[in-house]
C-alpha cells in the first residue's frame, strides 16, 4: 500500500513488522522523531527478541522518557531493514528518520499527495 494523508493531512504507510511473523501496521510518519519505529504496546507481547538497551527520548513536551530498544526487521514495499524500536502506551505506531534514512519521502500539501520511495 502507498503512503497516504490521513486526517488534517498527516502522512501515514502500512508497515510489515516481523515478529514470529509478518504483521501489518499503520504508521504516522513523523519527521519529528530521530528513531525507528514506535509501536502500541499491544504487540509487545508479540516481540520474541531481548532488548538491545535503553534509549532516552525527548517528548513534545519537553519531558525525557526512557524506553527499553529493540532491534526489529520492517519490510516497505521490496525494502526490508532493521531498524530500533520501542513501545508506547499510544495506541498509534510511527515512523521516524531512521526508518525514512535511505528513501525519498515527499509530502506536497499543495498537491494533497505523499510519496515515499
């Protein structure tokens, strides 16, 4: 599936995310994050690998959040990577620089339209 604007133009992909198998996921792509991939932590339970560490964060907010780092393999496309990630209480997971690092990502508001290759 492409990339597609959700509501209020947010930018979003359906990510495969290898646990013991392949799961689809939606994703915000936020620009915003350095990491990886952040993921509900309802599919923590899902996640077979130990942690690879513990990564600080800096929220929004300006709050520092601690996070336990997993090391994950996402598919995109033919494009498959690894790439770090962690869980969250959201019930949302997004996409970060880490992952878009390589690709072609364009989001033109004045077109309504995103590309992400």
């Amino acid at each position: 599936m492409n990339p597609y604007l959700g509501l209020r133009n947010s930018p979003r992909l359906r990510l495969d995310v290898s646990f013991s198998a392949w799961i689809a996921i939606d994703c915000l792509i936020d620009t915003g994050f350095s990491g990886g991939l952040v993921l509900p932590e309802s599919y923590k339970s899902q996640m077979k690998q130990e942690p690879i560490g513990y990564q600080e964060y800096e929220l929004a907010d300006g709050t520092i959040v601690l996070f336990t780092v997993y090391n994950v393999q996402v598919r995109y496309g033919k494009t498959i990577k690894r790439v770090s990630a962690f869980f969250t209480k959201s019930s949302e997971g997004l996409v970060g620089i880490e992952f878009l690092t390589g690709l072609k990502f364009v989001l033109d508001l004045r077109k309504i339209s995103v590309v992400l290759e």
